[in-house]
C-alpha cells in the first residue's frame, strides 16, 4: 500500500518540528568552530579534552547528515508517491514503502535526540551491576544483566570496558562496573537506574522450582575534569591489592588493583581493570566523582520535592522492570508499561525500544531542547 498525503504531511510538518528544535544553522556553527579547535596543534596537550571535543563534532556531523539525508529520503517520497499515482503504476509500491521505513526511522531516532537536553546526558556513562538478596541465584541474574548489556553495548558499537569485579562464590557476580566510553551514553542509559526482577524455575534447585531474584542497576555519568566536585587528597584512604578480576594472566600476581574509600562520606569504590596501579588510580577517582555527584543529585532531588510537596521515590532500590521467563515469557518496564514477548532477545541486548520510551516517557521534552 502507497503512502498517503496524509502521511507525507505529517512526515513535512514532524521535520519541521525537528529543524525548529534542532536549529541546523546553529549545530552547522557549532561544527566548524570545532573543526577549527581541533585542527589546531595543541589539541592533543589535554588528551581528554581533544577526545571529547572530536566525540562531540562526529556527533554534530551524524546529526547535520541524518537531517539532510531525512530531507532528501522525504522530497524523493513525495516525487515516487506523485509518479506512482499519475503514472497508475503499482510496481513502484514496493521502493515507496521500503523508502517510508527508512524516513520514518530516520525521524524517529532525530526525534529522540532532542530528548537528550540534561545537564550531564552528553557524558559517558558509569554503569554498575549489583547482585541483590538470594545468594546464588541473585549473582547468576547479575550475570545474566551484565551479558544484557555489555550486548547492548557492543549492538551500539560503543567503546565500553569493564573497571571492577568481584566474582560470586558459586555463580554469576557479585558486582561489576562498565565505563562506556560514547557520548550520550550516560543520556540513553540513565533511566536503566533501579532494581530489575527474574521470575523463572531455578537451574540452582534440584526440585527445578520458580525462583524471583533481584539486582541492582547503578548509572552514572562520568564527570568532567572541570566539574564543580572537588576531592581533597587528605579526605581519601588509599589502599592497593591483588586483582580479583576474571581472567588474564596478570591477574592476581601484582597489587595493581585499588580501593579508595572517601572519608567524609564512607564512599568506598574499586578499579582493577588495568595493569598499572596508576591508571586503576584515576579510574577510581572517576568512580568516586560520579558517585560523590549521584549523592549531592539525590539530595538535590529530595529538597525539590519538599518544595513541590510530592513524594518522590530514589531510583536506587526501586523495581523498575520485570523479567519473567515462568510461567510465560515477559519483560515489562513498570515504569512506561512498554512490554516484550521475547525476553530471549532482550537478555541479548535488545533493549532499544526500552531506552526509546523510557527517554520519551520519563524525560518530558523541555520547552528548548539544548544540544
């Protein structure tokens, strides 16, 4: 069935709607003033900062190539729509139809980008996986999370890599943290915050009953070096160990890992990803940033809520989805409603339609989006 006029307009006027938030002149400004920073031949003195400076101008020209593309897919739809029905030729139904998926996915995904307007959605993210009450069958679910995304990842194509963990007695884990090193991942990822429930028959229970395990899911965005969180080195308890980390064969044979406990607030967070001391140093101060600015987020977010006079539930602790494998097979966020009947295909990384309406759900458009 050939597009509608009906459609192309709506098509029209959702482009319009996007050119108007996404303003191209200004994001076209934007990326010839970075194209000009990063030309220069001191970009790579700071080297986080020339990372993040070419990170953000191949996402304002992903962005200016998706809308000029979009542009060109919907003139063409609307040129094959209008020679189909002059023309009163069926045949090119099928390339009207295949070129329809592709705007329509195309405005879908800008669409989203103007979601991505918080203070921090732009960062990287920090993601943590911890195991909940329930003994084995909690640190096999944490597992089975950290496969779920680690696949998402790796479906994304974004450069992740694991910093610490801490293996469970029998199965699974007892915890693990993901850096993620793409921009806007922080933005996709941070309504994933929260406790995820498996129902299923326990492969750890000889009688093979239903089991419900809980985990908990931490996301955080990786700070700025020029961010306003300060850390005093008189308010940290440095101590180094061995790696507990699975597999490698330097592991377990240096101190290389650490554990830096932040005193004022009894944070205490562990790196052992890499091979040298140092670098598992500043990966661990990152930790600590990201955690030191969850904690002042939540306060914030409290005294916000006095004010409003609403109850307002933390993230941390909170069921936020189900995934049911017995007696039927369901993922369900509790959150937005949205439902899979493939949970196979969700443990595998498929959380795209999750994230999507989660963004478009719970993180309302602001009357400006800014990006």
């Amino acid at each position: 069935m050939a597009v509608t006029h009906e459609e192309l307009d709506q098509y029209t006027l959702r482009l319009s709607g996007l050119h108007e938030k996404l303003k191209p002149e200004d994001l076209y400004r934007k990326k010839e003033a970075l194209e000009k920073e990063t030309a220069g031949p001191d970009l790579w003195q700071d080297e986080a900062k020339a990372k993040s400076l070419l990170q953000e101008l191949a996402r304002l020209k992903s962005l200016l190539d998706d809308l000029t593309s979009v542009s060109e897919n919907l003139k063409t739809l609307a040129d094959l729509t209008k020679l189909a029905e002059e023309a009163k030729d069926s045949s090119l139904n099928s390339d009207i139809e295949s070129l329809q998926r592709t705007v329509v996915r195309q405005l879908d995904r800008l669409e989203l980008a103007t979601y991505l307007s918080g203070p921090h959605d732009k960062n990287e993210a920090i993601l943590s996986i911890h195991s909940g009450q329930g003994g084995t069958e909690a640190m096999d679910w944490a597992a089975m999370l950290s496969r779920m995304y680690s696949r998402y990842f790796e479906r994304k194509d974004w450069p992740y890599e694991m910093v610490a963990y801490s293996p469970g007695e029998e199965a699974g884990l007892k915890s693990v943290t993901y850096i993620v090193h793409a921009p806007y991942s922080f933005g996709y990822l941070k309504n994933e915050r929260g406790t995820h429930r498996l129902v299923r028959l326990s492969p750890f229970n000889a009688d093979n009953l239903r089991q419900t395990s809980f985990a908990g899911v931490e996301v955080m965005p990786v700070m700025e070096e020029s961010a306003e969180t300060v850390i005093r080195d008189e308010d940290l308890e440095f101590e180094a160990s061995r790696s507990s980390g699975a597999g490698g064969q330097n592991v377990n044979k240096v101190s290389t890992a650490v554990r830096i406990k932040h005193l004022p607030t009894g944070i205490v967070v562990e790196a052992q990803s890499q091979r040298y001391q140092e670098q598992n140093r500043k990966i661990a101060l990152q930790l600590l940033k990201a955690k030191l600015w969850e904690l002042e987020e939540k306060k914030r977010q409290q005294e916000l809520a006095k004010i409003k006079g609403a109850h307002t539930v933390a993230g941390w602790g909170t069921q936020i989805r189900s995934y049911v494998l017995h007696p039927y097979k369901l993922v369900k966020d509790l959150r937005t409603e949205y439902e899979s009947t493939d949970p196979d295909s969700v443990l595998d990384g498929d959380l795209d339609m999750f994230i999507e309406t989660e963004l478009k759900t719970l993180s309302p458009l602001p009357e400006s989006a800014k990006l």
